[in-house]
C-alpha cells in the first residue's frame, strides 16, 4: 500500500469538501489519501511577538524614542534563552548615538521596567546582560 501522500488528490478531496460537498462513498480496495498534520505553533514565537505588541501597544509611551530605540535593539538581539548581551558602544553605533546617551537610555528602560539587568558589564567582564519586558515589571524591595 503506498503511503504517500499525493498532493493533487488531497486538493480534489479538498475542493469537494469546500461549500459543504462530500466525498463519494468509497468502494473496496481503494485508498483514500491521509490528511496532512496540522502544524503546531511555535510557543516561543507566538510569545516573542507577544513581548512585542505589548511593548509597541502599551509600554513604547512610557519613554522617549532613544529609549524605545534601544529597547528594539535589544530586543533583536535577545537570544532564545531571553536574554540579551550587548554592550553601549554597540548600542550607540547601530542607532547613532553617543555612548553617555545609551547609557542613559538603558537606565531609562530600567526604571520604567521595561528591561531588567541580569548582569552588569564592565571593561575586563565584557557587555551586561539584559532581560526584556513588553510591559513594566515592578522590582520587590
């Protein structure tokens, strides 16, 4: 029995099912072609894009535009483990800024809550580590 499925004949069955159709009965012997797995979602992206409709919806308002630029930077640059790694003078040249300027965007992000500092950078550490919010997360004191 061949188990592979033919594109053309799903399409018929398809087309015949369109409208409210059926599909004829079927006589003995012949084969009726499996209907291809419906695809899963992709959790991690659909949470992804989440983080980036909250923050173009909700939160952008909540600081000037060289901190939301920063944030999308940020954001491109997250990893699949959420954080993201970058250093200011690699902040500051891909938005054009003066280094002083994304530093101050960065803290800008931080107090609003829109970004968290998981690890600070220094010269011989190399860049911080940044987590991304699409919304502000309040810190426990």
């Amino acid at each position: 029995m061949d188990s592979a499925v033919n594109n053309a004949e799903v399409a018929k069955y398809k087309a015949m099912l369109k409208g409210g159709g059926t599909i004829p009965a079927v006589e003995a012997g012949e084969r009726i072609p499996p209907v291809p797995a419906k695809r899963k979602k992709n959790a991690k992206a659909a949470g992804r894009f989440q983080t980036m409709n909250d923050f173009a919806d909700l939160s952008a308002r909540l600081v000037d535009t060289t901190a939301q630029a920063v944030w999308w930077i940020l954001f491109r640059e997250t990893k699949p483990n959420g954080l993201a790694s970058v250093s200011f003078n690699q902040i500051a040249d891909l938005i054009g800024l003066k280094r002083r300027a994304a530093m101050r965007a960065v803290q800008d992000l931080e107090e609003a809550g829109l970004l968290t500092v998981v690890k600070r950078g220094s010269l011989n550490a190399g860049p911080s580590t940044y987590r991304i919010h699409g919304t502000p997360k309040t810190t426990v004191a």
